[in-house]
C-alpha cells in the first residue's frame, strides 16, 4: 500500500472526548478535552489542559479534577463547552453538578461515566500542563450496564478526528481474544 507522508498535526489521531470538572472559585466549571487517555494497568488517567484556561486554575488550587465521558447525543453542549471559557461564561449551569463524598471536583449528572481523580504528577508541555491524576471514584449510569459490566455501547461516547466527533460504531473483535484467533490460521 502507498503511504503519504502528511503533516505533523495531531488532530488526526482518534481522542476520546471527554469534559473535564473543576471548583473554580467556588463554581463548577467544564472544558472540553481531547488529550486525555490511560498511562498503564494502574487507575491513573492523563489530561492535557493549556495553562491558560480557566478549569486548571481550578485543577490546581483542588489538586482533584473530573473526568466526564459524555455520550454521542450531548454532542451540542459538548462543543460548548469547549468553544466558550468559564471566565466569561457561567458553565455551571448548564450541567447537573454532583460530588462524592470527597467533595473535591464536581461531576455531570447528565454523563453516563464519571471519574474523580487526584493529581499525582503534573508536566508542563508547550504551555499545557499534563496532569496525570489517580482514580479514587468511579460512577456509571446504572442503564449503561449489562449483566454487571459497563457497556460501552450504552455508553455510547464519541471519538473526535480531523473536524468531526463519530459515535462508537459497532464492536468489530475482542481484546486479547482476535490475536489467540489469528495465532491459530
Ligand atoms: C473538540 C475540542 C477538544 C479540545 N481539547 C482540548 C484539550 O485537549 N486540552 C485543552 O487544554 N483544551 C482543549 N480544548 C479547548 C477547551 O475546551 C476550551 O478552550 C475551553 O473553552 C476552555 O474552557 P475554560 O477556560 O472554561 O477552562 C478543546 C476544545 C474542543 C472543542
């Protein structure tokens, strides 16, 4: 197969998107995050925030931040929250906030899959910062299981590439399971 060699651009990788919570100055506030991901077997998440913006004041004044997988159908306010900044613009009210009992970043009722995490390392890149945070709570939507396991197409969170969001599509294979299929040809 013919390979082109295209520019250096990010963007055309897949990134789960996510929406990312914090207090700041004693409000909720949410922004819309692409760079963000796992880092290894252990409950610990990355996610990529500018400096600037006004959910990391939040992030590190907390020392906590959230992570909220929103589904293909809140893909309206999702863009929104990405596109306008808690500094001009009351984003508190546009999500049912909720807490754990740690009460240290707020959580969207409204999305399927929410986690709290506690920062435990933080790196500056190219004025963001990457915050690697530890899982200490996880909420599921009861709905979007099945049997006793999440269900990702109840999920049904979306993916961003290039200049679109996509939903999930359907399962194509099993993890661990397709290569065992493959070893046996
Ligand atoms: C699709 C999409 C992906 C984004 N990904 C990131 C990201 O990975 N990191 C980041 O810092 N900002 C990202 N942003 C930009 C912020 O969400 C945006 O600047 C937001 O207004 C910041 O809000 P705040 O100032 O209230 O924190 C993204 C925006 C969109 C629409």
């Amino acid at each position: 197969m013919e390979k082109l060699k295209i520019k250096n651009y990010p963007m055309v990788s897949p990134a789960p998107t996510v929406l990312v919570g914090a207090d700041v100055n004693g409000k909720p506030n949410y922004a819309t995050v692409g760079a963000f991901g796992m880092v290894c077997l252990e409950p610990v998440f990355y996610v990529s925030l500018k400096s600037t913006h006004y959910t990391t004041i939040g992030v590190k004044e907390n020392g906590y931040f959230s992570i909220n997988v929103p589904s293909a159908d809140m893909v309206q306010i999702t863009d929104y929250c990405g596109i306008v900044s808690g500094k001009t613009t009351d984003k508190s009210i546009v999500f049912t906030s909720f807490y754990d009992e740690l009460k240290k970043a707020p959580m969207i009722s409204e999305c399927p899959l929410n986690f709290l995490c506690k920062i435990i390392q933080i790196v500056p890149i190219y004025g963001f910062e990457v915050f690697f945070g530890e899982i200490v709570s996880t909420y599921l939507n009861k709905q979007c299981l099945t049997g006793n396991k999440p269900d990702p197409l109840k999920i049904n969170p979306m993916i961003m590439m290039g200049t679109s969001y996509f939903d999930l599509g359907q399962a194509v294979g099993n993890l661990f399971k397709e290569g065992v299929e493959y070893k046996k040809l």
